[in-house]
C-alpha cells in the first residue's frame, strides 16, 4: 500500500518549548499537568480561500474547513490534557481572520487559546491547509505552519496541525500524525479469522493487508515506518515476514516448524528479533530484516524465553522468561550477554515493551486479573495504569505518553484496543470493525 506523501513547510518557525504563562513560569510537563490541562482552546472550522468541490471525501474546501478543525479538537480532546471547544460550537470566520483574529470576540466565550486555520486548493488538486495557534490573552502568535496534501491526504493536515498546537503547549514530542497495526479478529472464539489491519493513530482509515487466509499475529512497525513485520501461519507452519507498506510486497524473513514468537525490530532497522521453540526449550534470536540471513541465538537458559523489546539505544533487550519458576521481565546486552531479572513485586509478569524515551517499561501484570503496568528498567516503580479482567499487550505512542492495549471480555472473548495515559487516566476505547488485538503504534510519519 502507498503511502501518500505530505509535504510540511514551516510558515514562520517558532522554538518548540512550552508557552509561557502568564508569570513568566513554564506551563506542564509529563509528570506535572495540573497547570494545563484544563487549558480552553477554540477551534473554528477553518474558511476556505474559495468554496470549489473537491477529490477528498468532504466535497467541497468548506466542508472540509469544518472537519478539519473537528479532527483536531478530537485528537485534543481525546489526548485528555485540554478543553478543547470544536467548530460545531463556535461562530465561523472569515478567510482574512485566519492570519488577523477578532481576539475580542473570543474572551468572552473563556478561551485562553485560539486555533485558526484555512483551506485552499490549487488547480492541479493539492489542497493547502494553514494552521495558526494564538494566545487570546496576550493577543500574540505562538506559532504556524503549513502542509501540501493530496486529498486523499487531508485528514493527516488535521492531525498535523493537533501535533504542532500539542507540542507547543506541553513541551512533548507529537504522536497524533500516527499510525497502529493491529490484528483484525472475526469469528466464534475457538476459530477466529485473524488479518493484519493498519489504521490511523485517532482510529480512522482502517485497511487490511492480509485476506485471512491464515492467521496474522503479533505486527510490528519498522523504525523508519515503511515496514511491518509479522508472524503467518501459512501451511500451518510459523513464518517471519516483512511487509513493505509502499509496494505492498512482502519478504520471508525466517521459517521453521517450531513454534516461533513475536517479531520484534531493533532500533536501527537492520536486526528483527524472535523467539523460537526447539527440543524443548524456547529461545530468542536474532537475524537480519533483510532475509536470508543466518539466525543468532541470544538466550539458552532452560525455560521459555520470549517477547523482546530493545531499548531505543539498542544497546539493552527486555524480555520475559519462566526460567526461575513463573514468567517474569529480564534484561539482557543486545548481543545476549549479562541477562538478569528485574521484576520481583509478585505475580507473574508478560509482554514488556521498552517506552520510546527509555525511562520505563510497559508490560502485562498477571495477578489474579492481567492488567497493564508501567516500572523503570530496573525493576522500581511499579505502577497499574489499568484495572480489570484481561488488559495486555502494551504498545507505546510514539512519544512515550500514552499506551496502547487490547482488552478481552470475560464471557464472550470478544477484544477491542484501549488507550490509557502514562498516569493512568484518560481511559478510552479505539472503534474498530472487527474485534482487535495485537496493537503495535508506529512512530510518527515522515
């Protein structure tokens, strides 16, 4: 599947760091919200230079104008850090108030920030959305930015635009402009279709890459986002593949009629790890994302080992084993050297995956009910973002704020993805046309 290129011009670059409030203080952080994140942020439907039809599926730069700016007070609504009020609630302006806003006229309605934006279409159909933040109080641009998009493109203008007014107010990195493959699941629960399906990041644009034929398991983005590796079942036998989302072919990466396990990329690109069961034992390697190359076993302790996530460095590996008894979290060198545990606060532990800052640790807590879990590297810190019957699986937003699980029924088996912030709030489900499992978030696009 090709996809569709987007080209982001900064208008006028302002340093990205958090805005200022009004004391001069920084206003928020990751671990220190409270300042910002009931922050009032108007979002008008954004004018068009001219209302001409268009190929995107609004018809026409005026319709689109209104589900721009609803898809941003979404993204920022739903991210669950401000108080976003959308088009739908807002009186509409003119093209020439994008760039020259009435800030009287929004004081009153208690907004602290204002979102303006426009649409324009050239004749070789491209369409040109500009975004503008502005601080009602001071009366001042914070800052602005323009992207060129094929219509069938314009939703990612949108997220764009969400990811440039988040990172200016709260000092985080984007993740809106976003995508997440996942395991598409049909069917009675003790024979489940299951086909490698990709969305965007707000659970919009659904596609299937595979048909269902045989079973799809475990995605994974490649760092640069051009790939996805993931584990078929073609023939009944377990097979690696990596799926080039431009051309839409796929390369064997590893075959075996051992049981195999969770594909996972390094860092880098140049390495995908797995685990593969053999007389008995199961182990993780490591072989080259090109194919072809000759698979090096990392782990030999008796036991199962399985499920490695490298740290972003690539220097360090986590991974789960059942080799002191129960399935537990260790962390070994990228080469297999030096493995150790690090979880030891009861239960069992699964499914680690290393945050994208490198400072803590998702994985899947098995004490009675699964829930999701976060603790540092070393094992400190533990802490539930999630609390009921079977939530796993963790995946992380691109910058390391927001994770992302499945969570099963407990009577129909039926799964859905869920989203839960880094502190544990701001809980919500993804809708998806089938049942959905598996999530894995790629990085944010180029």
């Amino acid at each position: 599947m090709k996809t569709p290129a987007i080209i982001a011009s900064a208008l006028l670059a302002f340093a990205s760091q958090p805005v200022l409030a009004q004391d001069g203080g920084l206003v928020g952080s990751v671990s220190d919200e409270s300042e910002w994140q009931d922050l009032g942020i108007a979002i008008p439907a954004f004018p068009a230079q001219a209302d001409v039809a268009t190929a995107a599926a609004p018809k026409t730069t005026g319709a689109l104008g209104v589900e721009l700016a609803r898809i941003i007070t979404a993204d920022l609504k739903n991210n669950g850090l401000f108080r976003p009020v959308g088009p739908d609630a807002l009186p509409r302006i003119a093209f020439a108030e994008a760039t020259n806003p009435q800030f009287g006229r929004w004081k009153p309605l208690g907004s602290e920030m204002l979102v303006h934006g426009f649409v324009r279409a050239a004749p070789d159909g491209q369409l040109t959305v500009g975004c503008y933040l502005y601080d009602v109080q001071l009366q001042s641009e914070l800052v602005r930015e323009g992207y060129v998009v094929s219509p069938s493109d314009w939703r990612r203008a949108a997220h764009k635009c969400a990811d440039l007014i988040y990172s200016r107010l709260s000092g985080e990195d984007p993740f809106f402009d976003s995508r997440i493959a996942y395991i598409a699941e049909t069917g009675p629960k003790g024979n489940r279709r299951k086909r490698l399906a990709i969305m965007d990041s707000d659970g919009a644009n659904h596609t299937f890459i595979t048909s269902g034929s045989s079973p799809a398991l475990t995605p994974r983005y490649s760092p640069d986002y051009s790939k996805i590796a993931y584990l078929s079942y073609n023939d009944g036998n377990p097979r690696i593949y990596v799926y080039d989302i431009s051309s839409r072919r796929q390369v064997l990466i590893t075959q075996s009629s051992n049981p195999t396990f969770a594909p996972r990329w390094s860092p880098d690109g140049k390495w995908i790890l797995y685990s593969m069961a053999s007389a008995g034992n199961t182990d993780i390697y490591r072989v080259s994302s090109a194919g072809g190359g000759t698979p090096v076993k990392l782990t030999s302790s008796p036991g199962i080992d399985i499920g490695g996530s490298y740290s972003p460095d690539g220097r360090r590996i986590v991974f789960e084993s059942d080799r002191s008894g129960s399935q537990q979290i260790y962390v070994m060198d990228a080469d297999g050297s030096n493995q150790k545990r690090v979880s030891f606060f009861g239960g069992r532990a699964a499914t680690p995956e290393w945050s994208p800052r490198g400072d803590q640790i998702a994985f899947t807590h098995i004490a009675g009910d699964l829930r999701v879990a976060v603790m540092s590297p070393g094992g400190g810190n533990m802490r539930h973002l999630t609390n009921a019957w079977q939530d796993e699986a963790p995946t992380w937003s691109p910058n390391g704020r927001i994770i992302q699980f499945f969570r099963t029924e407990r009577n129909t088996g039926k799964t859905s993805l869920w989203q839960v912030d880094l502190t544990g709030r701001h809980l919500r489900k993804l809708d998806t046309p089938e049942d959905a499992s598996d999530p894995s978030w790629g990085p944010v696009r180029p």
